[in-house]
C-alpha cells in the first residue's frame, strides 16, 4: 500500500484539558464566560479533578450564552481541526423543560491577525449534538457518557483565530478542546531527507517533496515523496546511496571500517578488502596492495593484489633441419594471475673453440612461430635460423603486473647448436653486375645434391631500410638478376634452398649495392582492384507481417469458453461493411426521435431519444451520429464499434439497438442510460451509497468482463469513464473499437513506443510492450474498482504518467480508498499482480464479490481475508442490511440540511418513502428558499430514489 506513516499532527493549542490546569499549561485558556458558561472542578469516576465549562440553563427560553477561546495562532495549519470533548444531558431526562431544553451547541470561529477584544463577526463551524447524552440515573451511577466530536475549521489564512461556543439552553459540560493541525511529518526515506510538509487544503491533491541526500549520500534518482491531505507520506520515488566509502546502516550513510572498502556509489555494503591488500584509514574507497603486490590498471578493486609469476620451468629444445623447436611448463607461481604469457629471446653466439664466446642479439631473420613475445602456450617454432651457431633462447613467463615490479625478472634459458641442422648454401654469393635497378647474382651450390634441390628463394632488403619490407624471388639454376631495385642503393640478400623435405637454413648475409647506368627496363605489372559495389540491396526490406499478427489483439492468450460465441474482429473483414451487414440490425430511420443533444462524440453528437418498437412501445436509446462531410475511413471506424458491440449480448453490456446507414446521418442507437457515465455519477454522489451498493456495481462490471472476456474480445480502455449506468444503478461496459476507443480517450497519452494508452488504467505490460490481454484488462478492472470505491477519485492522482509508471515499476500500489474494506482493496491488490497470470479471471471476482454481498460485506466490521485465497470467511450469520437512513432527522442531518427538519415534518413527509418522490417544486412549496439548499437536498432525494429502488430489488441489479 502506498500510505507510509501515520499522521502526526502537530496541536496548536489545548485550549484546556481535564488534567492539566488551565494555569499550567498557560496558553490558551477560555476567556471568562460572558454569560453562563462556569469554570468548575469536578472530580471523575476515580476522583480526579476534571476542569470544564459548563452551561445548563434548560428551563429559560432563548438561551444565547457564548464562550469564547484566547487568540491561537495559526502556524503553519491551512486547514485546523478541533476536538471536542463534552458531557450532555438527555432532555428528556429532566421534567417540564419541554421546548427550552436542547440537546446541540454551536461552534464558531474567527480569523484576525492579531488578538482584539471584538467577538462579532464569528463564522459559524458546526452544530454539535451529542452521541452519547446522560441522564439523571448516569449522575447517580456517576458514570461519565463522553462525546468526542472533530470539527474541520477553515482554509484558514489569517495570523490567528478564535474559538467560541455558542449555548442555545442545553445543559453541556465541556471537558475538553484540543486544536491541531495535521502535517507530513519530517522523515528519512530511501537516504533522503523530507521536511514537514502541511498538506494542501485541497483534499484531493497531493504536495510533491523533494528530499536532499543525508550526509555521505548521493542522488540516484531524485528523491520524491507526496504528501497526502491527512498527513500521510504517499508513494515514495527516486533515491539517494551511500556515497563511496560509505555504507547505509539504519538510514544513514556510515563509513566503511579500516580493513573495508566500497568503491562505487551504490546500495552496497562496505567489502573486506581483497587478498594482499589493506585500508588503513576509515571510509576507504580503494585498498591499497602490500609491499611486492601489484593491480594493473584494468584490474577491478574487488580483485586481489597479484605480483609477477616466477620463471617458466622444464624448456627443453627439439631441432630438425628447418626447425627449432623450444617447450616448458608453466611457472610453479603464476602470481595470482591468469593473464600469462611468455617472451622468447634469443642470442646468437659465434662459438670458438676455447675461446670467449661473443653473443649479440640473434638476427632480426629468425622467425618464431607464432610469435616471439606474448606466447600464450608453452611452445614456439624456431625457423631460419643459421646453421653452426649457438643460439641462447630465454623464456620468461609474465602477466599484468610484470612490467609494475622491480628487479630482475626470473628467466628460463636453454643453449641450442644448430650443427645439426639442415644444409645450407656453401660458398660466396657473387654480384656478377649490377644497372641502374638491378643486380645479377650467382652462387656455387651446397652440400646438397644439385638434383635434389628443387629451387631457391632470394630474400633481399633495402639496407637503410632494414626489417621495413622485404622482398624474394625464386630461381631454379643457381643464379638470378634480381629486377626492381633503386639506383645506388645498397641491398642485403640471403639466399636458401628447397628440397623435398623443405627449406634450408638461410644462408648468411650479403650485401650489394645498384650501380648508376639507367638502361634497365623494369617491367612493372599493377594489377588493378576493381570495387564492385551492389547498391540493390539498401533500401529496407519491410518485415513481413505474419496474418495471424494482424489479428492478434483479441485473440492474444484468449482461449474462449467452449460453446460460447466468440467475438470476430470486424478488421478481419475485407470489406466493413460486410461486418456492419452482418452483426448489426438496420433501423428505419423514421422509428426514431431524437430529443435531446447529451453529449459530443469524437464522430459527431451523441443524443437522447426514443425509438418505436414493434408493438408501437417506445423504448429511451442513446444515438451516436456521425457528422456529415465524413470521409470514409471515418465512417468505418464510427461503425466499427457497432459492429463489436452487435455481436454482444449480455445485460451488463450495453446493448445495440441497431444502426441507421441506408440515410443520413449514420447513425448508432444503443440503450439509453439514465445515469450516465459511471464516473461523473460517483462524483455527482459521492459518500452517498453503501458498500454494498457500490460492490452491486463493480459485481455488474466484473459480470460484463466475464463476459466479453469469455467471448475473446480484449477492452483495452476499461475505465469508469467507459462504465454506464442506468436509472437502476445497472452497470454496463461500453466503449468498444480498440484502438479508436484510445484514439477518442483523452486519458489515453502516447508512450515512448507511440502507441496511444490510458497510462493509469493499464497493465504495465500493456504499456511497455502492447501486451493487451483479458489479464490487462483485470488489471484496469482492479484500477475501476479503486475509482467506485472512492467515488470517482482519479487514480494516483495528479501524479505525472511517468511517476505512475515508475511507482508501479517499484513495486508501489494504490492504497484503500477510505471507508473501503480491507477484503476489497485485497481484491485490487490481486488485479495489480505484476504477473499477469497471476491476475484473478472475471469469473472469479463475480464470485468473489457475490459472497462479499452475502456475507462480510453487509457487516458494519471489516474482514480481513488472506491475499492469496481470496475469499471472505463465511460469517456464522447473515448480517441484517442496514438501511441508509433511519428517520427524516438523520436523512437531514447527514447532508447539513437538519434546520428544514420541522418544514418537511409540518408538511406531512414523515417517511423517507415520501421523500424520495418529491418534486424540486415541493421542496420550494415547504419553504426551502436558497437555492443551494434546494439543490442539495433535491440530489440527495434522487440518491434516495435509487437507494429505495436497489432496496426493493434486493440489494443490486447484477
Ligand atoms: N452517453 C453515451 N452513451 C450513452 C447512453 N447509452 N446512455 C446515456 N448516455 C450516454
């Protein structure tokens, strides 16, 4: 439920109290009595004093004795209430004061900016009577019958006001009054902080509060909270977080401990901090690694420090005559890492026999395979590598945090002699000429038998330009004029040879340089690349619409009661018209006669009338029109609706008479509802039925639903608005054309994904996905059920359609209205599942409404019944229906009107049946002569009517 917290209400003033004297709590006494009103001490039943003001001048006539409060400031109330606290004595119970006795006193106020003697001008609050009155036995028993009645007083703006009671000869002891305001009080939610908050004077609207951030927090989303007219927090939305560093302990944002450590922003807790790491400070936001731990920069926080893995283990070396092989095994300590790999070195070692052996950095020419640095396996290929030479290879494993530590890093090594490696080229390679652009070079051949090899590959760079590119060619004879070259530049070459079992070794290096004569011809071959692009396929390939997609609404999830109609989407049809032909009836147009405009349309007025029927009856129909000048997409959405609502039949659907299309205008005749929509209806009546009657109506609804749901056929727009209601308080669904409907809805606003949706009304799935369903529909069913019992209240408010759909989202629902039982908002709350199978079918909320109108709800005492079962509990009897009124007086009381007791008496209306069928015109004749009485008391007549009439007819029409 959305209320939060209970209202605390800060006192203006106790004007006096029984216990507390007047002297000590020295604020607001009552000023001395102008006329009858005494101080006196009584004492109570246990013989404690009581302080009162008492008046009881029973036996004189005209009584006019006034009792006046000090000045009260205002503060901050807007709208002040008074309780009061009061004995009074049953007339009846004292002899011979017939006619001076009375049983009622008079609560005044005045609203000045600062205090002033003058008491004239007091606006009248109220007449009190009493609920419990005593009598002389009670005094003899000394039992105390105490009233306490709340009086609203104002919008009040003025700095201050007076209280005053006005005695007109009732015999009144006033024990107490206690004047207050309510407010929102100031409170801490979701880390945000709320000021007190007076809510407006407008019981219908809310007072939006942004909150701030306690201390060490920080917005999320902003902080929101209403407050409600009775002081309630309503829907909180939006939040704050702890800060980083800090974590929420008992709603406030507390730092972390040394040791700990939070990161991020966020509803988390502090986090121990991770191996080989500490904080050593209070609200850590990082824990820092120990000495020789490392984190590399895309390492998270939350990760344990790590350090460089040792040195790889077991390398052992593999040669054959093309290839080095090196392998070895995985550090015994990878550091606490799993980003390992491995870097290949090498060092090439001209080894003299007995001599100092003379290392360099191996040739840029030795390939490794696949790589020489960032191995991610434990071996490599060594290829082209020069034969008769001691290589040196060092493997050193590293990870993410080799590069952050000092010191040496532990290194595998392993010294390979490449004698037995494969044949190489013997010999010099010769330059024998050399142009411009090309050189001519031969060689003797190796150790290798001549046939054996099968050719060579010249490998050749430009010197300055080492390692940048290189080029080769091939030659089967053991020369070659390699073409191509720049003038006066110098070349490396190295040559090997092929043999069936693959490449030699490369021979060493040689070096040549171009000459200058430019007779050279170099044959350039550029093979063009020619982009052919398609330019056919751009456009958008429009999806394709599956048939049964274009139907989907009604049917989605239905699956329609076996031996029950089902409905059939007129946009099924190719032609409409065929839809109207079919499920509609054709009326003469000269059969019917309009009366009255009720009403506009989206297609043109809506009119009252009446239609003759066969035996020459009459029946009152509503007559949709379509105005002329219509085109025909117009006309076929207007007669769409007819032909939904003409394949309907059911009493708490409203009913097609028929439509007119052969003339103009187009016209759709339905029954015709007396009472309108059922919104405007609750609101035009609001408090005015029981319980009771409001379940008959939502009984009505649920029983149209169970219907058309077991037809297949999804509202989509399932609202009060779209309720009528008829002269016997019968309800009836209508509205009917799915999207139209939205179209002509001005609740319905365009989501973000563009379609057209009465926000309040729909299932979230609805809203996000256009997931209508007789499920969604529940849900709006549950949003209907909200709105009856609170007479037309809009639902959530004036919140925004996006703070609607975000306290939803959260998780938020609408609270009881007031005065609704329990089992009924439980029933709601069951519609607003978030899973909509979770959401009860039509079927079984007529059920359930059905034993709610023959049991618990017909008694005064509210049930309460589990959520997930669903049921009232079955009171051991059926309670006696209580009738609205008992007699003329209490009619009257309740709506204000009891001054016109005496009129209606005199003129012989004694009984509420007589009542209800009198006339504006009566209410003139027996003296009602302000306007806004006869309208007051003429209303509540009509209410009376119904009220009767849905008596006689057991309860409810359903
Ligand atoms: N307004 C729209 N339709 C109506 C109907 N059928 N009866 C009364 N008022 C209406």
């Amino acid at each position: 439920a959305m209320s939060l917290t209970s209202t605390l209400s800060p006192v203006l003033s106790v004007v006096f109290s029984p216990r507390v004297s007047s002297a000590e709590e020295g604020t607001h006494l009552i000023t001395a009595p102008t006329h009858h009103w005494d101080a006196i001490t009584e004492m109570d039943e246990q013989n404690r004093p009581i302080h009162t003001f008492q008046v009881c001048n029973v036996m004189e006539p005209n009584q006019n004795n006034w009792l006046r409060s000090n000045w009260i400031q205002r503060q901050a109330a807007q709208k002040v209430f008074v309780e009061l606290r009061f004995t009074l004595r049953d007339c009846n119970s004292i002899p011979w004061v017939s006619g001076t006795c009375k049983e009622t006193f008079n609560l005044f106020y005045l609203e000045t900016d600062q205090p002033h003697s003058a008491t004239t001008r007091f606006l009248p609050v109220d007449t009190i009577a009493a609920d419990e009155s005593f009598t002389q036995t009670d005094l003899g028993d000394r039992v105390l019958r105490l009233n306490t009645e709340v009086r609203e007083v104002g919008p009040v703006t003025r700095k201050g006001f007076y209280l005053a009671f006005q005695d007109v000869g009732a015999c009144i002891a006033l024990v107490s009054v206690k004047v207050f305001y309510k407010r929102c009080p100031s409170t801490l939610r979701n880390l945000a902080a709320f000021p007190d908050t007076v809510p407006r004077v407008d019981s219908s609207s809310l007072v939006e509060v942004r909150g701030a951030c306690v201390e060490n927090a920080e917005e999320r989303d902003t902080p929101k909270l209403y407050c409600g007219a009775d002081g309630d927090w309503l829907v909180p939305l939006g939040l704050c977080v702890c800060s980083l560093g800090h974590e929420e302990t008992d709603g406030v944002c507390q730092a972390c401990r040394p040791g700990f450590y939070k990161a991020f922003a966020g509803n988390t807790k502090c986090s121990k901090c991770p191996p080989h790491s500490s904080s050593h400070d209070q609200a850590g936001t990082i824990c820092h690694c120990d000495k020789g731990f490392y984190r590399a920069a895309k390492d998270p926080s939350s990760m344990a420090c790590t350090r460089s893995p040792s040195a790889p283990r077991n390398l052992i070396s593999l040669i054959n005559e093309t290839a080095l092989f090196l392998t070895w095994s995985a550090p015994s300590d990878s550091g606490g890492r799993k980003d390992l790999t491995y870097n290949v070195l090498c060092h090439r070692c001209s080894g003299a026999p007995g001599g100092e052996e003379d290392c360099e950095p191996c040739d840029a020419d030795l390939r490794f395979v696949p790589r020489p640095l960032g191995i991610t396996g434990t071996s490599v290929a060594v290829l082209d590598f020069a034969k008769h030479v001691n290589y040196t290879f060092y493997v050193e494993a590293v990870n993410g945090v080799s590069s952050l530590g000092q010191g040496s890093r532990p290194l595998a090594n392993i010294t390979v002699t490449t004698d037995q490696a494969g044949p190489s080229l013997v010999g010099v390679v010769r330059k024998d000429w050399a142009s411009d652009n090309s050189i001519a070079l031969s060689w003797l051949e190796g150790e290798q038998q001549p046939n054996a090899i099968l050719d060579y590959e010249i490998k050749y760079y430009e010197k300055e330009q080492e390692q940048l590119s290189y080029s080769s060619t091939r030659t089967k004879t053991p020369r070659a004029v390699v073409t191509g070259l720049k003038p006066s530049t110098v070349y490396v070459f190295r040559l090997r040879s092929r043999t069936a079992t693959g490449f030699t070794a490369y021979s060493n290096t040689f070096e040549f340089s171009t000459g200058d004569e430019s007779k050279d011809v170099l044959c350039v071959c550029v093979s063009a690349c020619v982009c052919a692009c398609c330019n056919r396929c751009q456009g958008y390939i429009k999806a394709k619409i599956k048939s049964e997609d274009k139907r989907r609404g009604p049917f989605q999830n239905v699956v329609p009661f076996p031996g029950i109609k089902t409905y059939v989407d007129p946009d099924t049809y190719e032609d409409p018209t065929q839809a109207v032909h079919e499920f509609t009836k054709q009326i003469d147009p000269s059969r019917i006669c309009i009366e009255r405009v009720i009403g506009a349309g989206e297609f043109g007025e809506v009119c009252s009338g009446r239609l003759r029927t066969a035996g020459q009856t009459e029946t009152p129909v509503a007559i949709k029109t379509l105005k002329g000048g219509y085109m025909e997409r117009q006309r076929r959405d207007f007669l769409r609706e007819a032909s939904i609502m003409g394949q309907f039949d059911n009493p708490n659907v409203i009913r097609l008479e028929g439509v007119v299309t052969k003339s103009r205008p187009v016209m759709i005749v339905v029954e015709y509802m007396e009472n309108g929509s059922l919104d405007s209806f609750l609101r035009k009546h609001d408090g005015q039925f029981t319980v009771i009657q409001l379940v008959g109506m939502l009984r009505g609804i649920a029983s149209g639903m169970t219907y058309l749901s077991d037809m297949g056929y999804v509202h989509r727009d399932l609202a009060a608005r779209n309720i009528l209601v008829n002269e016997a308080l019968v309800c009836k669904v209508s509205d009917f054309g799915l999207s139209r409907v939205l179209e002509d809805d001005p609740e319905a606003a365009y989501t973000t994904t563009g379609g057209k949706i009465p926000i309040r009304w729909t299932a979230p799935e609805a809203i996000a996905y256009r997931k209508f369903s007789s499920a969604s529909d529940a849900w709006s069913y549950g949003i209907v059920m909200w709105e009856v019992m609170s007479y037309g209240e809009r639902p959530y408010w004036e919140m925004s359609n996006q703070d609607v759909i975000l306290s939803i989202e959260e998780g938020y629902r609408l609270p009881a209205p007031m005065g609704c039982p329990v089992a009924l908002h439980q029933l709601m709350l069951h519609c607003w599942q978030k899973e909509r199978g979770q959401r009860p079918y039509f079927s079984d909320v007529v059920s359930f409404l059905d034993n709610g109108i023959r049991f618990s709800l017909r008694s005064p005492v509210v049930i309460i019944c589990p959520f997930s079962k669903l049921s009232f509990p079955e009171s051991p009897e059926v309670m006696p229906h209580y009738p609205l009124f008992i007699s003329i007086g209490d009619w009257l009381d309740s709506i204000k009107m009891s001054q016109y007791k005496s009129n209606f008496l005199a003129a012989g209306f004694t009984t509420l049946d007589s009542v209800s069928a009198m006339t504006l015109e009566d209410v003139r004749r027996i003296g009602v002569s302000l306007i806004g009485h006869q309208r007051r008391i003429v209303s509540s007549i009509q209410t009376l009517r119904l009220q009767l009439l849905s008596d006689q007819h057991n309860g409810f029409h359903v």
